[in-house]
C-alpha cells in the first residue's frame, strides 16, 4: 500500500485537519517535475553535449571513502538552511531560506512544507499541555480514592500509626519526589527503589488499647504514590494528616441513575459528602477506571500522531530529493526532529506511568489484565461472517419465493375461511419485517460511514472491539429473515393442511414461540450472539423507558428517535398480547372493536414521542440550552398530530380529518426543516457549498440535494392516511405497513446525514475523547471557581 493511502487510514478523523497535508505537498511536487521536465526538454545543443559526455575517460567503478567526501565540504548544507523564529518562551515558528537559487515551485514546497510543520507543532504542544494539566487532576483524585481507600478498609486506624509508618522510608520517598511542573505524578519510579519493602508483605501496627490493624506495605506504597507528588514543601500540614484529604473533599453526583436525579431534584445538591461506605468506594474505583482508560487512550493517540506526521515529514522529502535533485531531507528531518514534536517525550513517560498505575491499583498488579482493558484488541472480520450473511441472504430470499409462491398457489387470499386467518398472521409476523428492513439500513449506514470516514463508535460511546461491523449487522438481519421465513411457512403450511384438526390451536401458537425464542436470545446472559451490543442495546432502551431519570447520551435520544420510527412494530406488540389473550379467554372478537385496545392503540403511537419529549426536558434543564425547548415542542406537537390521526382513522369523523390534517401539516413542516437545517446543519447561508455547509463526507453534492427533497416527499406520505387517495391493491393494513417501511428507509436516510453532522461538528472541535466525569470534587477548587464567576 502507497503512503499516502496508509497515511490517510491512520488519521484520527476528528483530528483530520490538525495532520500534515501530504496530498498537498504531493501536488506541489508534481508541479516542480512538470517544471523540471520543460526545462530538460530535448535541444541539439543538449543531445550534442549527452554524446560527448560517453567520449569521456571511464571514470572507474571504485567508491570514494567518506573521508573524501567530508574533506570537499557537505553540499547538502548549501541548498536550504531553516530559521526558528521564538514568538514567545515556549514556541518556535520555522521559516526555510534557500542558499541557491530555486524554483518559484520549490519556493512555495518549502513555504508549505513550513506552514504544516509549524501547524502541527502547535497543535501537539496544545494537546501535550492538555493532558498534563488533565493529569495533575488526576493525582488530585488518586490522593482522595487512595485516603477513601485507606478509611474503608481500615476505619480505626489512627493517622499517628500511619505517619510512623510512613516516617520509617520518608527519606527515600522524599529524594525521589519529582518537582518540575511538566513532570506528573503518575510515576512508578518511587516504588521499584524500596528493596526492603518488597520483603515485607504487612505489618502490624499496635495502637494504645493494644488492637492489631493489619496495615500492609501495599497501602503504605499506595498513599505516598499519589499524595507526595501534589502537595509540595509548603503543605506540611497535609503531609503530616495524610487523610486530611477526606474533608476537603466530595463525590460529585454524576446524575447518572434514577435515584441520583431524585436527591438531587429533592435535595437540590449536585453533589454528597463522603460517608466511608464501601459502596462509594466501589462507584468512585469504577469512575476512576474509566478514567484512566479515557486518558491513556489520549495519550496513545497523541503519540501515534507524533509518530505518523514525522514519517510524513520524511516520505514527502525523500520525495523531494528524488524529484528536485537536491539533498536537503537530513537538514529539514534534523528540524523536524528538534521541534516539539519531535523531542518532546512527556507522552511516553505519561504512558508508562499510567500503564504501571493502572496495573497496580486497578488490575491487581496483573499486567495482562490492564493491559487489556488499556488497549483492547481490535475487531477482526471473520471470514465465516461474511460467508454466513452470502448463504442467509441467499436462503432469505428463496423462502420469500417460496412464501408467495404458496399464498398464491393454495389461493388463500380467495378463500373466505383463511381471509380472517390472514389479517391475523400478517400483523404478527410484519413485526420482524420491520425490525429486519430497519437492520439492513443500520447495516448500509455502518458501511457507508467507515466509507466516509466517519468515527460511528466514538459518537456512539461503544467500548473499543465491541462495535459490530456492517457485516455483523447483515448477518443477524438475513439470519433473522431465515427464521421468520421459515416459521412462517411452516405455520401457513400446517394452517392449511389442518383447518379442522384437534392440533389447530396448538398451531396458532407458532408465531407467540418464536417471539419468545427470540426475546430469550435478546436477553440471553452468556457470551453468545455479540452479547455486548446487545447489552449495549439494552441498557440504552432501559435508558429511554425510564426518561427522564438518567442522563441523556447520543445513544439513548438516537435510539428514540428510531422508535419514533417502528410504531406499527409496536403496535404489533400490542396486537400480540390482544391476539393470544383473546385466544386464553376463547373469543372469537376482532381487537380493532375493543375499545381498551383502541386506546392502548393510541398509547403505543404516542410513546416514542413522549421518551422523546422527556428527554429533551431532561437535557434542558441541565444545559441550559434553549434549543432542547424548542426541539420539545416539536415532538408535542407531533404527538398531538399522532393523537388526532389515529382517532380520525378509528372513528373516520369530518371533525377528526380536519384537525388531523392541520396539526399533520403543521407538524410535517416543522419536522422537516428541523431535519434539513438542525439534525443535517444544511440550507446554510454564506456556505462554500451553495446551500449546504462548508465541509461535506459525501463528494457529490448532488446526493444531499436528493435526500432533501426525498425527505421531504417521504413525510408528506403520512397525509394519505388522512386523505385516502384510491390506491389499487392496497387496502387496510396493506396501507399503513407499506408507509411504515417507507418510514423506516426515511428514517435510515436521516441516520446517515444525521451521525455526519455529528462527526462533522467533533472535527471542527477537534473533539475524539469523550468526557468521563471525576468522582471527587475539591471544596478549594468550587471557591475559586466562584470566585472566577465574580
């Protein structure tokens, strides 16, 4: 694989701006060997002088010794000689001068070749003084874990039994003890130099009634890890009452659970004061691990764009070399190799001490535990996936033959004993027909976004190697098709084969098993069948049933948002329980004339709009934003559109048309813009794009044109509901099941658009790190931001 492809594929995209621009500099090349080729172009005088020079004595084959090399002087030192401009302490900006005479191509590579060094360096050193300051917050949160620990664990130790222990090694733990402000704390160079230590497991320490504390060396190494690299010579009185730290500290409430949300609606406190408890000890190791994991994998991406733009730097003046003839690359990469970029190691130290912490207090000192968590492998394609989705797919739509092939051939839909069979079977097997075509578009968008780049399960929050692939997807979607196509065959089959048979009921139970087959695969709690993105899944379904008592994330209200989508899918859920409960009770009623199901049937529809609602109220009151006000209004006001649509199609009143077409009208065009201009961040003014926005995944702007107008034709759809134009062939359910697929492909066109302006909106911040909450708060550190707020 070229570079420049190898290159591309191992950018961060959120960082894609901040790296090198190869390609650029590629094309600057190009120009200075179109240049170089119309000045060698072929003249008599040269090929006369070409002739000449094979008359020339042999010059021999022998290699001069560098020696000799040396003594004529190093041309290479004669072609360009780079400046460093200090525009204050800490940065340096690069200008290149040339000591011959160049090319006006060659003047403006080295004028780029700058502008992307100088860009890069800046960038790196923004990001190096963010994790450093990020990790100086860290020690401040390992000091308080470790005291909490040490009171959990030991609630009657005295604080003068821990100073004398500690006193016994102070001397060497205070000769290691690191000043420099660039230096973090997360160092494991203190603990690997106490050889006696390591010979002594425990001690035991005696107070003044004569109780024994088991206090091991462990947690004497634990406390000065931390608590001696933030507190420096003048905290004496810190040093002294190591756990002092307790009371200057809280555990902020992350609102995260229902019972957070209500003591803090109740209590009207964001944060609770420690209580030593063994269960806060549990939550804030929990919080901390995720973010020690959150921090290393920064580091890690910080070192792997040092690394990759550095390697550019030297593909791109080997380049240059090969095509200018000029030996300048060992010069320009001594450059390179001195700046910021180049010599700053403060990522490899922080990496090495983060991985040495991590390992000690968070995996047991197991280094292949930590190191899995710290750097989970990455997802391989399996071959038997992709074999396995070709043979499904391929059996799924040879059943589907099949399927028809039987309805017409057995004539049941002119056959009046089977005509009310079928209105029933059509509504409980539609179910997976929704579900499978909406797995197909998540399917198609998985795969259009890795083709555009798009960061999905960053956006998402999925754990690293966990993320399903478009391939997974399109398996469990066709092996799902299989199985419903199956059932559904067999079940027709023995329907008809057994119009009076003894065994008729048990036959009408086929569809209720393989809805409970299904849902104990769904929640099945083995590692089988990608059990986390299944519980992923889970737990953020819960996360919306249960709104607005959990903290709203991308993935909860981008979930609602797809059941706004599946409510005839629902409502099948609903014509399940009416179905079967109908058959326990041994009536041979219609749902539809019940009115307890009329209602639920209104209910169902209104749900995901209602989870949508609560959730925007939610993130209102935390963010303060307004916006969250306005996209609420929009879901109440299609939740009264929902309402008025599905009476008007109960009750079929003037009245009820009326109503329902106005608040549909008013909802559709309200949706509408709110997709195109909100969700999509089209139809923007001054754009470089004519009515689209600056940056744009898709090449052709043609395609967000189409889908804007698709958009909008595909929500006026829902009018015919209302309006009852005469669709041959189409009648009842027919109607509204083939609406909600077109729903459900409208819904699959918005998702792609919609996690583009997402992933767009990171890259403009430069955001790839998602923000994990610290589990203390410092009573000093809200002072002084109250005192900032003054």
């Amino acid at each position: 694989m070229k570079f420049g492809k190898e290159f591309k594929q191992q950018k961060v995209p959120e960082w894609i701006e901040a790296y090198m621009d190869y390609n650029g500099l590629k094309r600057i090349l190009h120009e200075i060997k179109q240049s170089k080729l119309l000045e060698e172009a072929p003249t008599p005088s040269r090929i006369s002088q070409q002739r000449l020079s094979l008359y020339r004595p042999f010059s021999g084959l022998n290699v001069r010794s560098s020696s000799d090399d040396e003594s004529t002087g190093d041309v290479e030192d004669q072609v360009i000689a780079v400046e460093t401009v200090r525009q204050d302490d800490t940065r340096e900006v690069y200008n290149t001068n040339f000591l011959m005479s160049p090319r006006q191509s060659e003047v403006t590579f080295f004028q780029k070749l700058d502008e992307e060094l100088n860009k890069v360096n800046t960038f790196y050193r923004d990001k190096v003084e963010e994790v450093i300051e990020e990790a100086t917050s860290i020690n401040k949160q390992m000091n308080a874990l470790i005291a909490l620990r040490i009171k959990v664990e030991q609630p009657d130790i005295n604080k003068c039994h821990i100073q004398r222990i500690i006193s016994t090694d102070s001397g060497s733990i205070e000769s290691s003890n690191i000043n420099s402000p660039t230096r973090v704390s997360l160092d494991e160079e203190q603990q690997i130099e106490m050889n006696d230590w390591n010979q002594m497991r425990s001690s035991y320490v005696t107070n003044p009634s004569g109780e024994k504390y088991d206090f091991s060396m462990k947690l004497k190494l634990e406390f000065y890890f931390a608590e001696n690299r933030h507190f420096d010579s003048k905290s004496d009185k810190h040093k002294s009452d190591p756990l002092d730290v307790l009371d200057r500290v809280k555990i902020n409430n992350t609102l995260e659970s229902p019972m957070s949300t209500i003591r803090s609606v109740l209590n009207d406190s964001k944060d609770k004061d420690l209580r030593f408890k063994k269960e806060e000890l549990k939550e804030a190791e929990g919080r901390m691990k995720v973010v020690f994991i959150e921090f290393y994998r920064k580091l890690h991406l910080l070192k792997h764009y040092s690394y990759v733009n550095i390697l550019a730097f030297s593909k791109i003046m080997k380049k240059y070399e090969k095509i200018a003839l000029r030996r300048a690359a060992t010069s320009y990469m001594k450059i390179v190799d001195d700046s910021y970029i180049g010599s700053c190691d403060e990522v490899t130290l922080l990496l090495d001490r983060v991985e040495g912490t991590f390992i000690k207090y968070f995996a047991n000192s197991n280094r292949r535990e930590g190191m899995k968590l710290l750097r989970p492998k990455r997802k391989k394609e399996k071959h038997r996936v992709t074999f396995f989705s070709g043979f499904f797919s391929g059996c799924s739509i040879a059943l589907l033959i099949a399927a028809i092939l039987l309805i017409q051939a057995r004539k049941v839909m002119s056959k009046q004993e089977h005509t009310m069979y079928m209105e029933n079977v059509f509504p409980l097997y539609s179910l997976y027909a929704y579900i499978i075509l909406h797995m197909l578009l998540y399917a198609a968008n998985i795969y259009f976004w890795k083709r555009c780049r798009i960061n999905y399960p960053f956006i998402f929050g999925f754990k690293q190697g966990t993320e399903l692939s478009y391939q997974d997807v399109f398996l469990v979607s066709t092996g799902l098709a299989v199985v419903t196509l199956s059932t559904f065959l067999l079940h027709v089959h023995m329907k008809l084969d057994s119009v009076h048979s003894i065994y008729e009921k048990y036959i009408e139970l086929v569809p209720l098993i393989l809805l409970i087959l299904l849902l104990l695969i769904f929640f099945c709690p083995f590692n089988i069948l990608y059990k986390s993105s299944r519980f992923f899944l889970i737990k953020s379904l819960f996360h919306c049933i249960c709104a607005p008592l959990y903290k709203v994330s991308l993935a909860d209200f981008f979930l609602a948002d797809q059941l706004t989508s599946q409510i005839q899918a629902m409502r099948c859920l609903e014509f399940y329980i009416c179905y079967y409960g109908m058959r326990w009770y041994q009536k041979e009623q219609k749902c539809h004339t019940l009115n307890l199901y009329n209602v639920f049937y209104i209910i169902v529809a209104v749900i995901p709009y209602w989870i949508r609602f609560l959730q925007c109220v939610r993130r209102l009151v935390e963010e303060k934003d307004w916006v969250h006000l306005i996209n609420g209004s929009r879901y109440l006001l299609t939740i009264i559109a929902v309402v008025f649509r599905t009476v008007f199609e109960l009750k079929m009143k003037k009245t009820w048309k009326v109503l329902a077409l106005m608040t549909s009208v008013a909802s559709i065009m309200f949706n509408t813009y709110w997709d195109i201009v909100v969700d999509w961040g089209l139809l923007q003014r001054n754009s470089n794009n004519l009515f689209l926005r600056d940056k744009l995944s898709v090449r052709h702007t043609s395609v967000y044109f189409v889908v804007m107008v698709l958009d909008v034709m595909l929500r006026l759809t829902w009018l015919q509901l209302i309006l009852k134009f005469n669709l041959h062939y189409l009648k009842g359910t027919a109607i509204s099941s083939l609406f909600s697929c077109l729903e459900i492909f409208r819904r699959g066109v918005w998702m792609f658009f919609r996690l583009e302006n997402e992933h767009l909106n990171n890259v403009g911040k430069y955001r790839a790190f998602k923000s994990v909450p610290l589990p203390f708060s410092y009573y000093e550190e809200e002072d002084e931001e109250d005192d900032k707020d003054d």
